[in-house]
C-alpha cells in the first residue's frame, strides 16, 4: 500500500509531543491510529481530537516497559482493522544526569524504555508483519546516537542502541518489511527539561528554547518515511534545526 491513506499505525509515546504530533500529521492524511502511552487522560484527549476531526484513533493504556502492553497495542489494532501496518516506536523519557549523581532508578528507566520498549515492540509487531508479508518499523532515536554530550552518556548510549538494533533488524528484514531510523535534535515538547538532574533538565530546556524545532517537523519526517512506496525503504532521517551544531 502506497502513500498513508488507510494505512494502521500504532504509536507509542503518544500521548504528548512527538509522538502526539506524528498521531495528528499521519490522522489528517487518513491514517488509522492506534495511540499508546501510559496518561490515560492525555492519550484519550489526542484520539478524541482526531476523531472530532473526522479521523481515526483508538487509545491503549501501554507501558512499553510491559511485553504484553505491547501485544495489547498490536492487537488492538488488529481486532478493530484486521491489520498493522506501521509501529513508531517513539515512547521515551530524557532522564539526564552526570554519573556521580547515581540517578540509577533513571538509568533503569531508560534502558527499560528505550531498549526494552524497543524490543517489546519488534517482539509484538514482527510476528504481524511476517504473517502479511508486509509491515513497517519506525523507530525514534535522537541526535544523541551520533553526538555523545556530557552528560547524556546513558541516554545516548540508549539511543545509539535503538540505532543498532534498527539497522540490525533492517538487514534480516527481507524484502517485505521496511524500517526506518528517525533520529531528532532539540525539538520543542515537554519532554525537555522533565526528569534527571533539575540542573541539567534547566539547561537544556534553555537551550531547546533558544534552538529546539517544533514536534511537527519530525511528524512530517515519519511521514515521509511512510509515504514512500511498497519497496521503497527510509533508512535513516537525521533531522534538527538549522540552529543546532
Ligand atoms: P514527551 O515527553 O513529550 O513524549 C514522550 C512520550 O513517551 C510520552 O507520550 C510519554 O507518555 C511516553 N512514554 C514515556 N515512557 C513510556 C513508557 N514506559 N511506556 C509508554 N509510553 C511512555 O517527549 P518527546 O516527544 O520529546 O519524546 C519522544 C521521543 O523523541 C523520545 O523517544 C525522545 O527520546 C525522542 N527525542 C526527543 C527529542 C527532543 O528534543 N524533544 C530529541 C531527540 C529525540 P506517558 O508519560 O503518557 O506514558
């Protein structure tokens, strides 16, 4: 299936920011959504806004951490539409601290959210994808995966795996499955500034502010990324604002 009219799209981390924005840019091209995040309230509120806009969106309560809150994301989109075309697995928390603060529980919840979430996902979705014979993974990284900055080690150490394992599944894809690495810089969501060292989440909201780009961009490039045509693979979008070194 060629373009993102009809297409099913699960997201998770949707319930805010880049993953809400992808929910609105993929829901005003005719796509047909399931949302997952934990926020019941904010996720319900993204899939009522699509649905009063004449669109199509379901939310599922999911943690990505769950391995069968990410069964339950695919098979809700299976029993309402008989198939699953796309999973973003976008879901992530940017718990940033220097190491001698031994912020360990945010440690756990990155490697948990970013690397577990992630496998959860190609666990729960691949099995999908293999049956139909067709199927797309898009997966959210970040800068971070190809610039480590103090002190964003684990964070960026997350990231640079969601890389690895992206190309990694890329290459035992096939010729049926595509799978896409999204990696933005600063972009504007509330996600920046919110968890690990107060004093580093400060800084860099202060510097999103001064650089960051809107959530809409990076919707736009999961779009193009799922746009293309059957047989046409996205591999790797690297996308930041002209302000960001
Ligand atoms: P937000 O905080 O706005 O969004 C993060 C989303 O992830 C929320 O919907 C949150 O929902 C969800 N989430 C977090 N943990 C879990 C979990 N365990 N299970 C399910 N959902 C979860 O931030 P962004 O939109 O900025 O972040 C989206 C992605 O983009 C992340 O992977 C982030 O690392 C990446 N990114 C962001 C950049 C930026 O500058 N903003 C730059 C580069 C990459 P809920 O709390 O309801 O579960």
């Amino acid at each position: 299936m060629t373009g993102i009219a009809g297409k099913v799209v699960a997201i998770t981390g949707a319930s805010s920011g880049i993953g809400e924005a992808t929910a609105m840019y993929l829901a005003e091209r005719g796509a047909r959504l399931v949302l997952g995040a934990r926020r019941k309230e904010r996720l319900q509120a993204v899939a009522e806004r699509i649905t009063a806009a004449g669109g199509t969106a379901t939310a599922a309560v999911v943690d990505v951490t769950r391995r069968a809150d990410l069964r339950t994301l695919t098979g809700t989109a299976l029993d309402l539409h008989g198939r699953l075309d796309v999973l973003v697995s976008n879901a992530g928390t940017m718990a940033v601290s220097p190491f001698d603060e031994l912020r360990q529980d945010d440690w756990d919840a990155m490697v948990a959210t970013h690397v577990t979430g992630l496998l959860n996902g190609i666990g729960a979705a691949l099995p999908v994808f293999r049956r139909q014979r067709a199927g797309q993974f898009v997966n959210v990284a970040s800068t971070a995966a190809y610039v480590i900055k103090p002190p964003q080690g684990v964070y960026a150490a997350t990231k640079t795996a969601v890389k690895v394992l992206t190309e990694a599944l890329r290459q035992e894809a096939g010729p049926h499955l595509r799978v896409t690495l999204v990696s933005p810089g600063f972009t504007d969501t509330e996600g920046v500034g919110k968890g690990g060292s107060p004093q580093v989440a400060a800084a860099l909201a202060r510097r999103s502010e001064e650089i960051a780009m809107p959530p809409s961009a990076v919707a736009a490039a999961i779009g193009f990324a799922i746009e293309q045509p059957d047989g046409i693979d996205v591999g790797e979008v690297v996308i930041r604002s002209t302000a960001q070194d």
